[in-house]
C-alpha cells in the first residue's frame, strides 16, 4: 500500500490567535512577545491602543509575527530590540500560551474527526496517516482544511507525501492556506531545488558545512558521492543525508506518542540578583511550578524526577535533578523538590534563566492534585546557598 502521510500546520498560529482577539490588526504587521504588562489600552471610545516595537526596552525575543510583520524581515526567536530595528511601526502584543493551548486542542480534535492516525508533534502542528482512508488525498486534504477552519476560524497548511519527511518540507512552500500534494516524480522540479536547511536535521552547522562543500540546495546534494559526503561527514549521517536528499524518509506516524519530559522555563528580562529580587525571584519560581503542575495535570501524567535549570548572566548553564519517593503531579510537592535542587546550586552570580522540568512521568490517573503551594517566597537557605 502507498503510504499519504501529510503534515499539517498552522499559519502564525499565534499571531492568527490574537487577530481572532483583535481582528481590527488584521492586515498589519503584528509581533508576538516580551511582557505581560504590553497588553492593549482600551480608550474612551471603546478603541484600543497597542504597543509598538520601537517602544520596546528589554532582553525579549520574537515568539511569532504576522506574514504582514515577516516582510520587514523579522522571525521566530529574533530579539526583540533587533527586530524594533526592522520593523519600528510594528504591533507588539504579549503571548497569551493558555489561548493557544485552547486552540491547540480546538484543531486536533477537528482533524481526529476526519482521521485518526495523528501524531503529535507540537502545539501547531501534526502528522497524518491518510493512507488507510478510502477518499482521494486532494479531498481528504480539503476536508481536514475546513475542518480546522470552522473548528477555530484560523487557516493552516498541509502538505501531502509519501512520507513525514517530505510532507513536512510542502507544508511550507505556498503558506498561508496552502495546499501541496507531491508525487515522486515531482521531487526533482519541487524539491531539489530548495536549500539544503529546509530538511529537518540539517541544522545552521551542518549547512555552513555543506556551503563550503559548495551544496546548498537538496539537489545538489542528491548528486554528490557517497564516499565524498563519508569523508567530510561521517558514515552515518552521511548516509542519512543522501537518503532524506533523495526523499526517502521511513519513519512511521506515531499515534500516542509519550512525552519524555514536560518542563517550564522563563528568560528574565533583565538579569536578577538572588538577593536584591529576592521576591520577583520567588513569584517566578511558585509560577514556573505551578504551570508545571497544571501541565501534568492536563495531561493525565505524574513524575518521579523533578528537575531545575539556571543559566547565569554569562549564559553558562547548570542543571540539578532530585528522584521522588513518589511520583507526583501537583505544585507543592514539585515546589518542595524543585527547592532541593536549588539549594545544591550556585547563586552567587546573576540569573538570565530559571526552569522547571517534570521527567520519568507514568499516568497519573489515579492520583489527585493536592493544590498550589501557598509559599510564596523562596527559603533563606536557599537564596543564600
């Protein structure tokens, strides 16, 4: 049987959230990220003023933007100073990831309506196996489209393959809204011609490399010997690299996939001293488990290891972990392991970074939250470790 695998994904899926919020910025160039006190003025009138970018201050980075934003040559994981700089006159609205969530799951139960063999593979995006269903791929294709339309208002777009790979890379050719069916035969007009980092697991690295090889697109690569790409690369991944330039991609769509870890973090808008923000310390630290908590929760998981990561004002980075007795979902026992990892970490140093992480998780069915901790400063003994 000729497997339809496709790949579905949404379309700035965060920034199309807010326009669902303030349709009014529709057609403008909008910015999603920095902090929670950018939310939109509401006037007299009833109208709302917004943030701009050139008004931003701060260490922040770019979690989406509008297409209409993108054209000034901003992008995901930008910083949001840089990106002021392109696109002074830009919208600048906070993210709001309990929203997205809720649309998250709003699109997958819509496609599970029309297919059931659907990997997970983030909050905007999923894998589909249309191979067993009777209807053609253009149809089904189709289907799911408006399915995901009516379900949430917001538009994505997929691609459809013979396999995960190649799925993925025409989920992205005619965004937004796209729809892309490729047959085998139409890998050397469709495919070849894309640069090299547009296959998943040919990172920055890897593509400066093969630039100094003098291959940067898929289809030189497709040309280049074996033997060749063994020397510079290695017999493994060099063997990869020829496969996946050839558009050969085995992996199956995994239904049900369990997460290794579920973790929470945050990126400090300015470095915090442990003792003097003692307290904006402490208010981060309670949110970051609670989330985390509210997180297992919703996802029916308990973990036996808690774990912290601190990055430090030099970006060095340090992680401690602790093993339960027992495994748990709920904030105040996370809290109460995640303080034991802080005490066995350095805090002389300013803090850019602090997570929380959640491993070795099981189903957590029959286990109750216990609630959020009342705690809301950290321990003398573990601000002054």
């Amino acid at each position: 049987m000729c497997r339809r695998i496709a790949h579905l994904d949404m379309d700035a899926f965060y920034a199309s959230v807010e326009l669902l919020r303030y349709p009014e910025l529709r057609g403008s160039p909008v910015v999603i990220g920095g902090r929670g006190d950018q939310q939109p003025e509401k006037l007299k009138d009833g109208s709302r003023r917004f943030a701009r970018l050139r008004d931003y201050a701060g260490r922040g980075v770019i979690t989406t933007a509008t297409y209409e934003a993108r054209v000034f040559g901003v992008s995901s994981g930008m910083g949001l100073m840089k990106a002021a700089q392109l696109a002074p006159d830009a919208i600048l609205l906070p993210a709001d990831f309990s929203a997205y969530r809720h649309y998250s799951g709003l699109f997958k139960v819509a496609v599970a309506e029309v297919a059931h063999h659907i990997e997970d593979h983030g909050i905007d995006e999923i894998y589909i196996d249309l191979s067993e269903l009777q209807d053609d791929v253009l149809t089904l294709a189709q289907h799911i489209k408006q399915a995901v339309r009516d379900s949430t208002g917001l538009s994505c777009s997929i691609g459809v393959a013979s396999n995960k790979l190649l799925s993925k890379i025409c989920s992205d050719l005619e965004k937004p809204d796209g729809l892309v069916i490729l047959n085998p035969a139409d890998i050397p007009r469709r495919i070849w011609p894309l640069p090299v980092s547009k296959i998943s697991g040919i990172g920055p690295k890897a593509t400066q490399k093969l630039a100094m090889l003098g291959i940067t697109t898929i289809g030189e690569l497709a040309q280049i010997d074996a033997a060749f790409l063994q020397t510079h690369f290695g017999r493994s991944y060099s063997r990869w690299l020829q496969e996946v330039s050839h558009g050969i991609d085995e992996r199956p769509v995994i239904v049900n996939s369990e997460p290794k870890s579920i973790s929470r973090e945050t990126t400090f808008e300015r470095n915090l001293h442990v003792q003097h923000d003692r307290s904006i310390l402490s208010e981060i630290f309670t949110g970051l488990c609670a989330d985390l908590a509210k997180d297992l929760q919703r996802r029916g998981y308990v973990a036996q290891t808690i774990s912290i990561k601190v990055r430090y004002e030099d970006f060095h980075t340090i992680t401690r972990d602790i093993t339960l007795s027992f495994p748990a979902a709920d904030a105040v026992a996370i809290r109460r392991a995640a303080e034991e990892c802080l005490r066995r970490t350095p805090l002389k140093r300013k803090l850019r970074l602090l997570g929380v992480r959640a491993s070795s998780l099981s189903s957590g069915s029959t286990l109750q939250s216990m609630g959020m901790a009342r705690q809301t400063e950290l321990p003398l003994t573990v601000l002054e470790a």
